[in-house]
C-alpha cells in the first residue's frame, strides 16, 4: 500500500502580486549623497510611488490631470492661458502707445 502526501503550497502569481501593490501602494524613498574630505559633492533624493490611479487619487496625486503631455484638459487650458497672455500684452501695448 503507497501513501502519498499532499503538500499545499500557496502559489502567487505575479499578476496577483502587482494587483496589491497597486490596491496598497507602495513607497520606496533613499537618499545618495557623495562627499570627499567631508565636504558634500552631490546629493540626490530618490522618492517613488507606485501605486494605481484610483489609489493615487485618494491620497492627493494627480499631477498627470495638468500636464499637457498627458491631458487633453491641460493642453486646451494651456492653449487658452496663451491666447489671453496675448491679449493682455497687445491691450497693454495699446494703452502705452496712448499715453
């Protein structure tokens, strides 16, 4: 008679994995600094959040929704900012060639 054992092994995939940090987010922060004779020569700050937009949202992030590269929003205000710029600097030229 054979007996076997089952082993139950808990596998997480790496879709599983991703799906949590992005539910959770995840903060990885570090700092370099390079000094000779104590004084310091460079020093860099390394901070990124990984994290899903929703997520990002929640806690405050949403630089991408005013930048032009990525928002269709952003572009038109950015379009518009300068055509009021303009205008502003042709009634301001007006006015002086009056006085």
């Amino acid at each position: 008679m054979e007996t076997r054992l089952a082993h139950s092994t808990q596998s997480t995939n790496l879709g599983d994995i991703l799906e949590r940090v992005l539910d959770k987010g995840i903060v990885v922060a570090g700092d370099i600094t390079i000094s000779l004779v104590g004084v310091e020569l460079l020093s860099i700050k390394v901070r990124l959040l990984v994290a899903s937009v929703d997520k990002a949202m929640e806690i405050g992030i949403n630089w991408w929704e005013a930048d032009p590269a990525l928002s269709t929003k952003a572009r038109q205000l950015q379009a518009e900012n300068k055509a009021l710029e303009d205008r502003i600097a042709r009634l301001e030229a007006a006015l002086a060639a009056r006085g």
